[in-house]
C-alpha cells in the first residue's frame, strides 16, 4: 500500500469521455473511519491547494432540505433505515462537478462500499486519480469522538462501535481494490492536525496551489 514516503507523483487522470458531458477532471477518494479527521484535512486541502469539497453526506441533507421529490424520497429511505441507492448519490456528485468550475475534487465518504464503488465507475465512467486514506487505530478514533463536544447523538460507545464494525466491513474492501491498482495513499492519522496535513502536502504537491475555493457544498465538520 502507498504510503507518503513512496507515494509517486501524482499524475492528474485526463477524462474525455464521462457523464460530466466530456469535462476533464481529477477526483480524489477521501476515506478513514469515524474520527480519522478526515474532514479537517479536507478542509486544509481545499485551501492550499484549489479542491472542490464534495461530501455525499451533505449533498444528501441538502437535497433533503431543498424540499425536492426527490429529497422527499432519500428522507423517508432514511427514516426507513434504507441505503440510498447509489445512483441517487452519484447523481448529486455528478451535478455537483458539472455545475462547478473547478476540475479537480475531493469526494469525501464516498464510495462507502464496493457497490458504490462499482456503480460510480459505470455510471460517470471516472476512475479517481488515487484515494486518500487516512489510517487510525480504532482507540485513536473512539477517544476522539466521544472527547468532542458536538451533542452528536451518534457519539456514544454503542453507536461508535457498529460505525468502526460497518467501517471495517464496506470500506476497507473498496480500499483493497483500489490498492491492488497501486492508488492508495496512506496516510498516519493517528499525529497531530499539523502532522498529518505535512504529510498530506507531500501527496499533493504535484498540484499548485491555488487561492480558497468557494465549497460546493458544505464542509462536513461534524463528522471528520
């Protein structure tokens, strides 16, 4: 698996046939558990160097919120206790990057499986350029979310165990797929806020650094 001493340079996937009608663009994989900070460094990463933030979950609540039919639909899904198809979310990523400006994009907390996974290549026809993985021991991840004080109610012990289980059993086999094609940048999430962002920038400096972006949808700072 990549790590930020080996990782190559980072060379941007040029895509000239997609569902974002012909537009080249670079996505990267943003993936850690619950309390992996993730959300943190992608807010760094939006600021140093020119990404647009995508994050699936609140393109989800926002299109809840927008009051749509199809907002309608995900809100009782989830109020069934149903997954989202995957097509659904896909197409809020995709609209996202088409109404954009920007080329290049972080995906956060997406795909949460290998089905999501599979069904973002098919139906936009993108392979990410890698996957930013931030790799935290489980303890680590624990004291943090029940250390913040953010009146989550998913920050209990209970709740954060079954998110560290569904963790393990949907994402970590995306991550082994896409290390198999050497797209995998690992990184110690376990250091400080600091830390870890150095070892970020070492991943994307291949990118120059551009003035803050405005976020296409808003920053998850509630859940890193």
């Amino acid at each position: 698996m990549g790590t930020v001493v080996d990782a190559p340079a980072v060379v941007a996937e040029e895509v000239t046939e997609n569902m974002l009608g012909g537009k080249k663009v670079t996505v990267v994989f943003v993936l850690g558990g619950p309390g992996s900070g993730k959300g943190t460094q992608c807010t760094n990463i939006v600021n140093h160097f020119g990404f647009d933030h995508l994050s699936a979950g609140d393109l989800l609540r926002a299109e809840i919120k927008s009051g749509s039919e199809n907002g309608t639909m995900i809100e009782n899904m989830i109020k069934e206790g149903k997954i989202v198809p995957s097509e659904v979310t896909i197409k809020l990523l995709q609209d996202a990057m088409i109404k954009s400006e920007n080329d290049k994009f972080l995906i956060d907390g997406f795909p949460r499986n290998e089905e999501n996974r599979a069904a973002f290549e098919n139906v936009t026809k993108i392979s990410p350029a890698f996957v930013l993985f931030f790799d935290c021991p489980e303890e680590v991840m624990e004291s943090r979310l029940l250390g913040r004080n953010q009146g989550r109610v998913d920050d209990n012990i209970e709740t954060i165990k079954k998110r560290f289980k569904t963790f393990v059993e949907s994402s970590l086999p995306v991550i082994e797929y896409y290390d198999a094609k050497d797209k995998v940048k690992k990184i110690d999430a376990a250091k400080s806020i600091t830390e870890v962002f150095e070892d970020v920038k070492v991943i994307f400096a291949p990118y120059s650094p551009k003035a803050p972006n405005k976020y296409i949808c808003e920053t998850m700072t509630t859940n890193p």
